[in-house]
C-alpha cells in the first residue's frame, strides 16, 4: 500500500498529463463496479494497459470504488432491470447473448448492466473532478507538501542529506 501512495505522489508531482491520472480513476471505477464478472475485470485492465493509465491510481480507485458498490448495487439493480426488461431492447439483448464472447460479460445480470449505466454517467464526473484536482493540487499544494517530513520520506527526498546542509 505505501509503494501504492509512493507512486500517486510521484505521479501528481512529476508533469505527467492529468489525463493519465483521470483514466485510472474511471477505470477503477469500472473495474469495482463490474468486478463480480471476472472477465469484465481483465478486459478493464487490459484497457487500462492499453491507454497507459496511472496503476496506482487505477488500483487505489478500484478499492475505494468498490466499497461505494455496497450503495451502488441496490440501485444498479434496479436499473439494470428496468434496462433489460424494456421490450423495444429485447431484441438486441437477444442479439448480444448469440455472441460467445459477450456473455463472458454477463451484461444480462442485472447488477452490473445497472452498474456499468452508473459508470458511464459518472466518467464526465470523475473526470472534471480528477482533472482540477491535479491542477489545483501541483498549482497551490504541492510545495506546500513536499515540506512535510512524511510526504519526504514517501516521496524518496533523502532527509540525512538534507540535515547535513
């Protein structure tokens, strides 16, 4: 967990794009809110390899979201349900459950069909929120933290040099 915050911090003081950061997060998102399908979970990591996200920020969202899901799942339920049971999408549900590979997602489940339409209307969110808060963080936070001894010892700032000086 310390490497975890080790790395975050590196990340939000290097000039990385704060994209990179914002994509994580989503991801993490995703990846605890589908987790009960596993297949769901691999493919949202091999996205995440492919846009080059933040891990430690994808792996820290994914468990903070996760515990968000106990919420979530009541009310993803009943919008998943409400989702697959409208009779004008019948027709492409049936449709989606002919291709193999698709059913591995298990989009007919309730839950996470109703978890993955929360997802999707939370990426604007997350990403505005995760966006100005990196900005506003390396504009007017980060000298400030990089002065605490703690934030130093994460960060890998050497302290015996420092007291030699």
């Amino acid at each position: 967990m310390i490497k975890t915050v080790k790395k975050i911090l590196n990340f939000l003081n290097s000039q990385a794009d704060p994209s990179q950061i914002a994509i994580g997060a989503i991801l993490g998102l995703f990846a605890a809110f589908l987790s009960p399908a596993f297949f769901n979970v691999i493919f949202i990591f091999l996205i995440a390899l492919l846009l080059n996200c933040n891990f430690g920020v994808f792996f820290v969202c994914t468990g903070l979201f996760k515990i968000l899901t106990m919420g979530v799942d009541p009310i993803g339920d009943i919008i998943g349900k409400w989702i697959l049971t409208q009779d004008f999408l019948l027709p492409l549900w049936k449709t989606l459950s002919q291709i193999p590979i698709l059913t591995l997602t298990n989009f007919n489940n309730t839950v996470i069909m109703g978890n993955f339409i929360i997802g999707v209307i939370f990426i604007p969110l997350i990403w505005i929120i995760t966006i100005k808060s990196v900005e506003y963080y390396r504009k007017n936070l980060r000298d400030k933290v990089k002065k605490f001894k703690i934030m130093q010892i994460l960060t890998g700032v050497d302290l015996i040099e420092r007291g030699e000086k």
